[in-house]
C-alpha cells in the first residue's frame, strides 16, 4: 500500500463519485478506479458500494476513511517539521559558553537574537569552561561554543572571533588599591591574591604570570586558589584578598567589590564561537550567521570572519 493509494481513496470517498474524485486528483478516471480496486484487493474487503450514479462507502470503507485521513494528516506534518529542521527553522541547536562570558555582550546577545529568529527552535545551554567545551565539540556532544584560548588553527573545528576580553582586577571596595588614580603591577608587590590553579589553565596562567613579571609583580603572593571567577569574586568580597578576572565581571560582582583596570597589564583575550567543520546543521549556520551579524561584532571584526554554508 503506498500513500497514493491513500489520497485516491480519500477523494473518492469524499466526493463518493470516480468522475469527480478523478477530475479532484487531475488523473484518468479508468486509472483511478484501478487503483481503488486494487487497494481492495490488498485490503481484503470492499471499500465502496458500486451505485447506478457514484459511489457509497462501505461500513468497512466509513471507518478506513477515518483513518486514511489521520494518515495524510501525520505525514504532512512530518514532512512540514522536518522541512523546518532542514530550513534551519526548527530543530535543536546545543551551544556551551564561558560562564564569565556570559553576563554581557555578544553571548547573551546571541541568545536573544536566537529566541527572536527561532521561536520554533530549542536552545539547550551548557556553562563549561573553554577545554571542556572543546572537547564536546569533536566528540559532537555541542553544535557549537563560545570559548576562550581557541587556538588559531584546528583540523576540526572552525571559529568566528567575536569579541575582545581584558584581564582586570578584582578588589574589596574599600582597599588602598582603589585610591591609586593609575593602578600599575608593580603596586601589587605583597598584596594577597587570591588565584585560579595553574591546572585549570596551564596556558593563560603562564602567560599571565610572564605579564606580572615584566611588569614588576615578579612573584604574586598567593594566599589561595579560586577554581573560577565566581569563586574568586567571592573570596574577594570576603576581604580575603585580590583577584585577577574579566572585565565583564563588574557586570556581576558583588556591592562589595570592585572592578580595576591595570594600566601596564596588556593581556587581551579574544573570545570566539567555535564548530565542527563538518557539522552540517542548517540551524547552526543560521546561529552562526545571526551572531556574526551582531553590531557588537561587526564594530570590531566586520566582516571577515567566515560563515560556513548551510549544507543539504
């Protein structure tokens, strides 16, 4: 039994008269009352009651109509959600971000903007710091991610720079640091710091030590280790000590605390969104598209960076 079969059936059932049902469907009235025979045949019962003028459904034939048509009904609609997943109109799109990210700019932007562009879509949000989000990328568990540290080639993944972070310091409100009109590395000599483990980021945490260093604060003095920007935002508000952040912290730090920018500290931190080359979702480059179209991101990067194709 094939879906044709179903339609003729239909028609012929509603307009109960082979003439109309074949001028309905634009086919050869013989063809059509071939195909009905048979789709009794397959069946194993009539369908129809043969009349001097048309057509009268059978008991047996009442009951299949009902059916046959929830059938076209389901089908249809099949064919019209995957065909706004293939348009890049719905479907789920799994995007993971830098928590310290997330609280300004380009990343809550993208979210919006996808909300406004997709209301049919599904966003699945998942807070990683950037090796794990990496990893979920090659191993497909995320479409797509905002990372920091993204390294400049990658055989698998593929990325568009976004934006431009900065390191900054994070200090309680009413410490002498916060009276200095220009805060320089070397006015940290012997403050306590409070800092994130060196395995969490072995590259960004060598490079940073390599700015202190040149710029004076040539051995930190490091009272404990935050396991990320909360944490230490938090150990910060205690009074414990200082600690080194995103600029977009100010965004999200407490009353408490404050954000300070380090004249002599020149540590900037691209952010990027990264895929897998060959993923071929429509709705992940609609998403890529979107983003790059941020003004945000067009005041700073235009447009260079490129957007892959949506694939078939």
């Amino acid at each position: 039994m094939e879906l044709r079969h179903l339609r003729y059936f239909v028609a012929v059932g509603e307009e109960q008269h082979y003439g109309r049902a074949a001028h309905r469907l634009r086919v050869a009235q013989p063809a059509l009352s071939r195909q009905i025979q048979d789709l009794e045949a397959e069946v194993g019962f009539k369908l129809f009651e043969r009349l001097p003028r048309g057509v009268k459904l059978s008991a047996a034939g009442t009951q299949f109509l009902q059916d046959a048509r929830r059938i076209l009904q389901e089908v249809n609609e099949a064919a019209g959600r995957a065909g706004r997943v293939a348009r890049g109109l719905s479907g789920t799109l799994h995007v993971g971000f830098a928590e310290n990210a997330s609280w300004r700019g380009v990343v809550p932007d993208s979210f919006r903007r996808f909300r406004e562009q997709q209301p049919d879509a599904e966003l699945k949000l998942q807070p990683a710091a950037s090796l794990e989000q990496l990893e979920a990328l090659r191993s497909g568990r995320l479409d797509a991610g905002f990372v920091n540290f993204m390294p400049k080639s990658d055989p698998e993944l593929d990325q568009l720079p976004v934006a431009i972070q900065h390191v900054e310091l994070a200090a309680p409100k009413r410490h002498a640091l916060t009276k200095l009109k220009k805060l320089r590395l070397r006015d940290l000599t012997d403050v306590p710091f409070v800092w994130f483990p060196r395995w969490a980021s072995p590259t960004f945490y060598d490079r940073l030590m390599r700015e202190c260093y040149r710029g004076g604060l040539k051995s930190p003095r490091i009272v404990q280790e935050g396991l990320n920007e909360a944490t230490i935002l938090s150990l910060v508000s205690t009074g414990l000590g200082v600690g080194w952040v995103i600029g977009t912290a100010r965004w999200r730090s407490p009353e408490s605390v404050v954000i300070l920018p380090v004249v002599d500290l020149s540590m900037p931190l691209p952010l990027a969104l990264a895929w897998r080359r060959d993923n071929p979702s429509t709705l992940l480059a609609n998403f890529i598209a979107d983003v790059q179209r941020l003004p945000d991101v067009r005041a700073i990067f235009g447009t260079r960076s490129r957007v892959p194709a949506a694939q078939d």
